[in-house]
C-alpha cells in the first residue's frame, strides 16, 4: 500500500492553477512550493494518495473557486477546503481564533476515515499549531516547515524601528511564535530549505531539536522555468512594460515579490535613483503582484505603493521605471527570459529571506542576480555562483552592486551558464522529492501500541512558572534574549516542562 500524506497550508489563496502570485502578502513562494509538492509527491510510484487542506472561502471578492470543497490535482491528488471563521477572506494574521475550531473538525474528518495519513505536513505557523493538535490527537507524526520564522522577522522589524506593540498589533506575533514553539516541540521532522535556517534561525526556539532537522531545498519546474523565449513572448512582455518604459530596449533590473515590507523594494528604487551610471544603462521593472485601487488595499501594502509613487516622483523616474499593476502567472517567466535576452540582472533586495525560490526560476531562465546577503539566496549563490551577495541595508553597496553586475559582459555570460547548470544539477524536483520522501519514512514511524485519543485521560498540568524560573536547575541561568534563551537555559526549560506539555492533548 503506497504513503498517504496530509498537507495543511491555510492563508492566502490556493487553487490548482493561475495562482494569483503577489496579490497580497499572503499568497506568495509557499503558495507555489506546496502545490509544486502536491504534484509532484503525486506522481511518484510511493505515494497513493496525497491531499492538501486549506481553508474555504466564499467571498464575491474572491474566485468562487476557493469556495470549492473538493479541487482535483490529477491522480491521488487533490486540495480540500474546509471552513473556520468568517466566510470571508482574511489576511493570516487575523485567523488566530478559528483555528482550534479547524483542529477539531479535521481531527473528526480524520478519525472518520478507514485510512489515516502517514504523516502530517504543516506549512507556516498557522498550519503548524493545527498540525501539532491533531497529529498529538491522532498520534500521526508530524512534519512542519515554517517558511519563515516569527523571531526573526520580530528582529528584523524590531531593527526597521517599528515597536513591539506596532508589530504585535500588525502581525500578531506572539500568537505566531507560541505557534512555532508549539509544531517545533511536537514534530517528528522539520524540513528546512537552508543550514542557516536550522543553525540560526530555528535554534532560537525552545521545542527546535537539530537532530529532527533536515535540509532539503526546493526545486524548481524546469518545464516553465527555462532559458528559451517561446513564440509571442516578447509581444506579451511589451505590451505589459509598454506604458512605462521611453527606451524597453534597455537592459532590465528584474525585481518580482509580493508587496510587503521585508521585501524592502523602496531601497532598490533609492539605489536606481542615485546612480546616473545606472539609469543610463538599465530599466528598473518592479513586479509587485496585481492591484486594482490602491486605496482599498492593506495598510502595509498602501503604504510600499505610496513609497514606490513617492520615490519615481523624487528622484524623476518616469519613462524608467515600470511598475505594471496587473500581469497573469505566464507573464513571469516570460519576464525572467525577456530579460535574460537584453543582458539583464535579477534583483531580490529583502531584508530577509528564508530561501527565495524567485532566484532559481530566474537562474533557470538564464537571468543571474543580485540578492540579499541572508537565509537562502547564501546557499544558491554558493551552489549556483551566478551573482552577486550585497548588505541590502547599507544603500550605497546595493548600488555599487548593481553598478558591478553589468559591467563585465564575459562575467555576466559565465554567471548565466553557472545558474543554468547548477539549476539541472541540484535543485530538481525529482531530487527534491526523492529527499523529502526518503526523510519522511525514516522520521515518521507510526508509535505502536497507542491507545486511541478516547481512552487517553484527561489531565489538567499546572506549572509554576515563577517557582520553575527560581529553580536550581533554571535559577542562574542568563535571561532569554530577543533571539531566544541560551542551549543552557533551553535545555534547564525544556527539561523541566516538556515531559509535562507532552502530555497535553
């Protein structure tokens, strides 16, 4: 009998086909990577059936496919909707209070079934805390990826000069990290994209055990994402670009992300506006996701189109600088091959970025880059040696960068044929799942002999936390800091408590 596996990937907006890529901050690079996963997990001979669960939407601002209980993917494959909370759409932050209620009814779906998965997947916070409910119900492992971490976007914002009641407000962070803790702490795997993901950034939290973790970085669908321009291509790109641009001969910097303020694109215009040297000798093309009013949009997104308006105008950009308000899925690898033919350079100037699954759809378009010096673009650029590594927050490096990437045509050309070539070699989808399915049957055996959820008792465990912290074994200890306590005092902690909280269901 082949593998059932259980996917839970709850925000944003998931269908089968023409994700709608940059509508907002939710609906970005996990949104591709999960369906990218479905797909192929379905695919292969281990695998008998493979499901997503996301949440149902009926709202007449939205597709009414997302109000779809069932959407097929193909053979063994297919995404589930299930409803919690408003019926609405809303943005991840404001789903905190619905999710026990979608615990409860997937534990129900599940215990119902003759077959339960293999395993669980939960894909962000949100997802993991539901995860970690069920799968400690059902007794089902579970595997989490967090895609990005709540602590480090806390140290990132907290750096940008945001307070934390701004961020708390915003984001509800503490509700996110309690979540992280709490998938980390009952996971039987946890699948990074990058070694400085599982070295720095989950070693902060309490319930991360580095011997569960395993690095598998994403692969890329070569069947899109290929170097040659195909029949109409170029038309499509013009027309799109054609309202902006006075010369679209021009060498392109590329930027495509999601409107958000990590992806910290107010800094990329400031560097293309202080350098004549670049103006003269490129086009800024800044695709940030689709738009209708800006006025009707999330603060935090009207606020980066203001900027965006605000610094075109500022430093007289205009005829320059495109910023086009709509363009469907089949426009963005077009955008990579239209300018990887005019000698252009892909540009991904977050702040942060746990992996960056926009470089490799670049690099195997022929595109090379320049990109953040954090999280994943480090391990790419390693791997690949198709670019350029810059301090984002230090502007004039970002210029010099940008400055330096197209000013040596042989280098430009060795850097393409490096990304083409490393994108063949190791970031495949095949060997992707090949690893992903290899680490899941040797991390997530079933516990024999467990007692079903029903029989368990029902116990109520107090901590004293206060009596805890002045324990011999804790007392003395460094206090925690923003980046999480000290592996001294994390293991004092995680000593004490875990035994207890493992026992929670």
């Amino acid at each position: 009998m082949g593998l059932y596996l259980l996917h839970l990937h709850l925000h944003g907006l998931f269908r089968g086909h023409d994700l709608e890529l940059g509508r907002d901050a939710d609906t970005g690079g996990q949104t591709t990577y999960v369906l990218e996963l479905i797909r192929s997990l379905a695919a292969r001979s281990e695998v008998e059936q493979v499901e997503v669960v996301t949440r149902l939407i009926d709202d007449p601002r939205v597709s009414p496919e997302y109000a779809l209980a069932h959407e097929a993917l193909g053979e063994g494959a297919a995404i589930v909707r299930l409803p919690f909370g408003p019926r609405r759409y809303l943005r991840k932050e404001l789903l905190w209070p619905y999710l026990d209620a979608l615990a409860d009814a997937l534990t129900a779906r599940l215990a119902a079934q003759p077959r339960r998965p293999d395993w669980i997947h939960a894909h962000y916070a949100d997802a993991g805390y539901v995860g970690a409910l069920v799968a400690a119900r059902l007794q089902i492992p579970l595997v989490f990826t967090a895609h990005s971490l709540g602590r480090e976007k806390l140290r990132r914002l907290l750096a940008s000069g945001l307070t934390h009641e701004q961020i708390e407000q915003q984001y509800a962070m503490a509700s996110r990290i309690a979540a992280e803790e709490r998938a980390l702490a009952q996971s039987s795997l946890v699948i990074t994209s990058t070694r400085q993901e599982a070295e720095q950034q989950y070693a902060c939290y309490d319930g991360f055990v580095a011997e569960q973790a395993v690095t598998v970085p994403p692969g890329v669908d070569t069947r899109r994402f290929h170097p040659e321009l195909l029949p109409g291509e170029p038309d499509a790109v013009a027309t799109l670009l054609q309202p902006f641009l006075r010369q679209p001969e021009r060498s392109p910097l590329l930027a495509i992300c999601r409107a958000e303020r990590r992806k910290n694109i107010p800094a990329l215009i400031e560097a293309y506006g202080r350098s004549a040297l670049l103006q003269a000798r490129h086009n800024l093309v800044l695709v940030l996701g689709c738009r209708q009013d800006t006025s009707a949009m999330e603060q935090q997104q009207r606020e980066l189109f203001q900027q965006v308006f605000e610094l075109v105008d500022r430093f007289d950009l205009y005829g320059r600088v495109a910023y086009p308000k709509q363009h469907s899925s089949a426009s963005v690898p077009a955008l990579y091959r239209w300018a990887a033919a005019l000698g252009g350079v892909f540009v991904n100037p977050a702040l942060t970025e746990p992996f960056g699954l926009t470089l490799l759809e670049a690099a195997a378009c022929g595109l090379p880059l320049v990109a953040t010096d954090d999280g994943g673009p480090r391990d790419i650029l390693q791997r690949c040696a198709n670019g350029r590594l810059v301090d984002v927050s230090d502007p004039a490096a970002l210029q010099r960068a940008l400055e330096l990437a197209g000013a040596d045509p042989e280098a430009w050309r060795r850097w393409r044929q490096n990304g083409l070539e490393a994108v063949s070699r190791s970031y495949s989808w095949d060997a992707h799942v090949c690893s992903y399915l290899g680490h899941g049957q040797q991390r997530c055996r079933r516990p024999e002999a467990v007692p079903a959820v029903a029989s368990l008792p029902q116990r109520l465990v107090l901590l004293d936390l206060e009596a805890a912290l002045a324990s011999p074994q804790v007392a003395g200890l460094e206090a925690p800091t923003l980046s999480g306590p000290s592996p001294r005092r994390k293991q004092a902690l995680r000593g004490r408590f875990w035994p207890q909280m493992a026992r929670l269901s």
